[in-house]
C-alpha cells in the first residue's frame, strides 16, 4: 500500500451487521494493511424516538442497538 500521508481509519455500523459480514470485512482490511484492522470503530445505531420511528417506517429493525 503506497503511503500518501492521508490518514483513513474504517467504521462498521454493528447494528446492521452479521458477524459473518465483519469477519469478511476484517479479512479485506487486512488485505489491504493490516493495521486498519486494529483502526477499526465499530458503531451501534442509537435508539433515539425519531431513530425507532424511522426505522419502523423503513421497516428494517438492528441486530444490536443502544437503547435509551
């Protein structure tokens, strides 16, 4: 990987995730460089009042979330 002095460091929201898709997704990092894997922030969606009633509208519901 060239070096080019941009830092980059990659983020998967959880809470849409199986845990099949972020070991797929581990794997791609580290064929990229190995130390995105260690730069990884993982993210849960925040159930927030108008975040449930979003979700409802769009019909889609998380593995995981934060609850208030």
């Amino acid at each position: 990987m060239q070096n080019t002095g941009v830092s980059c460091h990659p983020a998967v929201m959880l809470s849409f995730s199986s845990k099949e898709s972020i070991l797929k997704l581990v794997d791609k990092l580290k064929e990229i460089d190995n130390k995105l894997t260690s730069r990884l922030e993982e993210e849960y969606v925040i159930l927030y009042p108008h975040v449930v009633k979003l979700l409802k509208k769009n019909r889609i519901w998380p593995l995981g979330a934060i609850t208030l």
